[in-house]
C-alpha cells in the first residue's frame, strides 16, 4: 500500500491520516540521493606483468595523473597472473626464486607510492581513499596487496603463491642464508603491517614450514601456530604433506596460504565480495553517487610496455651499430670522427639501460657497466691519438 495515501478506516490504523504533500520514506530516500555529494572515482588497472609493465616510474605518473583528478576514492585493482621477467608458470619453488629475489624490491617501492607518497604529498587538495580490489594477485604482485587496509575480493579471486621462502638460496652459508631469510621476512611484514594484516598470515602466506591453523571465536578468527585449532590453513609442507602438482591445479595446496575470497572474507582481510564495478560501488555505498573518474592509468601503462620492448630491441641494436663502425683515416681528426659516432651509439644504449634500469635490473647493471667501460677506452683512444 501506498503509505502516503489515506487510511481507510483511521480508526483501525491507531493514527491520523497522512496529511496531504507529507514527504514518505521514498521521497526522502529520493531527496537523500539528491543532495548526497557525489563521489569521484579514479581506478588504476594492475593487469599484466608485475615488475615489468607494472612498476614504480609508471605508476608514479598514474598517481601524478590522479593528484589531478583529486578523487575521493583511488582504485587499486589487482589482475596479476604468476608471471615475471618473461616467465610465467604454478612451480612454487620457482615462483619464490622470482618473489624473493626481485618482486620484494618491486612490491615495496610500488607500496610507498601507493601509501606513504599520498600520506605526506601536500599537493593533493584531499586525500582520497585508498582501495584494493583482487581478483588476480599472484607470485610477485601478491604481496603489494597487504600494504593496503581495505580489500575487496572478486568471488574467483586468488591471491598468493609467495610461499617457500624457508627454501630460498640453496647452497649458500648458512649462515648468511638465514640472515638473507630474515630480511625479505621483516619486509613481507612490514608490508603486512602496513595494511595492518596479523603477522601470522604473512608468515601462512610466505614459509612452507611453518604451520597455521585457526577457530572462529565470536566471529573472529582465532589463530594457532600449530594444528590445535578448528581449521588447518597450512601444514608442514614436508614430506607427505608436500603439495603435489594436482594439488596446485585443484586449487587444494596448503604448503603456504594461498587466499580466494571466501577464505579472505573469513580471515577479515576482505571488507566485501564484488565482481564488477558496480558491485563494488555498492560494497563502497556509493551506488546512486558515484563518479567515475577517465583517468589515463590505463594509457599510461600500456605506453610504459612499449616503451619497454622499444628498449630492449634498441639497446642491441646501437651496440651493433657502434662495433659496425670502423676506426680508420690517415689524420687523427678522421679516426677520432669515427670513435666519436661510437661513443654516440654507446650513449644511446646507456640512456636507454638507465631509463629502464627497473625493468632490466642485474643484467641492466652488468650491461650499464659494460658500456660504461667501451665509452671510457674510447675516450682515452681520441686523447692518445692526436
């Protein structure tokens, strides 16, 4: 019934008629929605390869293209496959090489940006709110996640794949292997405390040893560091505990956490399910005032990924063109013309190593020294011969 129009018999209402014009609870919801402030809404896109296409310069142009927008809410939104430096695949002691080795380093100077930047930034003229949306976050861009506070899951979202870090460095003093481990521990933490995460599900996430299991107490997670409670989340990883291959496939391994969203929901480290954007708005309670802001993340990325693989095809290529050149004339000033255009193409290679140097890392530095060392001969060549 139309709560506006007039009881029939007022007496059997135990009230008087609405009076006429009286505003119901859906024109005030209608009024509500219309004086509500709209929301802005700027979403950066994490899809492709972690530490490749996704990394700190373009990111830091992303958020300089958001200062600008000046959202209220800023986006996150994770859709990163196992993949890093060209490889892609489910073996876990390889995914951890890669991990630990290099997509710490990644994950944390992309977590400053994301955090720490916004924080202390004056020139934004409000702070937005920083969100994180999973649907793929795996191997190396799984840990970048954990610096953000609020999390929401796609239902098919996994996140994880970090594990055996107790393994890494094989063949190294012992010594000097457990000090190794316990630094990239403390960051993988310290990650975690950024989003304010309990360090034990870091330690699920990272260590195949180590072993979690967990009750629900007033519906809160309650965990314990062995197999006393109501839940396994990881075992041993050892032995015939191992995760098999089929395991892996099945989506069944617990050597180390791997979370989808129900477990994410569960354990408090989601706020809320959403699978498309306006699912998301939803969870956010910004449905009816929700703007979405055209922002050039997107762009940015994809011209950051070609500018990469320009990169890698040009560096050895002015190398070519440098030792193609060859060094001769009857004056000193023609030799010296001919190691001039060495050294040019050398530069030219060397810019590159050093714009791209995040992406190229240790072969970018073996490389960045290599030229370094054929400029310098030249040079010393030009001043003996005069």
């Amino acid at each position: 019934a139309d709560p506006a129009a007039p009881a029939s018999n007022p007496a059997s209402t135990g009230s008087d008629p609405a009076p006429k014009g009286t505003p119901t609870p859906k024109d005030e919801a209608k009024s509500d929605d219309k004086n509500a402030a709209v929301q802005s809404v700027y979403f950066v896109p994490f899809t492709g390869e972690f530490g490749r296409k996704i990394c700190p310069t373009p990111l830091q142009e992303v958020m300089a293209d958001a200062r600008k927008a000046s959202p209220d809410y800023l986006v996150f939104v994770f859709n990163c496959d196992f993949s890093f430096d060209g490889e892609s695949g489910t073996d876990g002691v390889r995914q951890s090489l890669l991990t630990w080795n290099r997509g710490l380093s990644v994950a944390s100077d992309m977590s400053t940006i994301m955090t720490d930047a916004i924080r202390d930034d004056k020139t934004w003229t409000k702070k937005p709110k920083v969100i994180g949306w999973v649907r793929r976050a795996l191997g190396p861009s799984a840990l970048l996640p954990l610096a953000l506070k609020d999390l929401y899951y796609s239902n098919d979202a996994r996140h994880g794949g970090i594990g055996y870090l107790d393994y890494i460095l094989g063949g190294v003093d012992e010594t000097v292997r457990q000090k190794q481990i316990s630094l990239r521990e403390a960051a993988a933490k310290g990650l975690g405390n950024k989003g304010g995460y309990d360090e034990r599900l870091i330690l699920a996430m990272t260590k195949a040893s180590y072993v979690l299991s967990m009750s629900m107490v007033g519906g809160k997670p309650e965990y314990h560091e062995d197999r006393t409670g109501e839940e396994t989340l990881t075992d041993s990883g050892l032995g015939g505990e191992r995760d098999t291959i089929e395991d892996i496939a099945r989506g069944t391994a617990n050597d180390t956490l791997t979370l989808n969203a129900q477990m994410a929901r569960k354990l408090n480290v989601a706020k809320g399910i959403a699978d498309n954007r306006d699912e998301l708005l939803f969870e956010l309670g910004l449905t009816r005032t929700a703007k979405i802001v055209e922002g050039k993340a997107g762009k940015i990325f994809d011209a950051w990924q070609r500018a990469v693989d320009k990169a890698e095809r040009d560096i050895p290529d002015f190398m070519e063109k440098a030792q193609a050149v060859t060094v001769r004339g009857s004056t000193p000033s023609e030799r010296n013309q001919a190691r001039g255009q060495q050294i040019g193409y050398y530069r030219q290679a060397r810019d590159l190593v050093k714009r791209y140097m995040e992406v190229l890392r240790d072969d970018g530095q073996q490389l960045l020294g290599e030229l370094n060392k054929r400029i310098e001969l030249l040079t010393q060549q030009m001043s003996y011969d005069r």
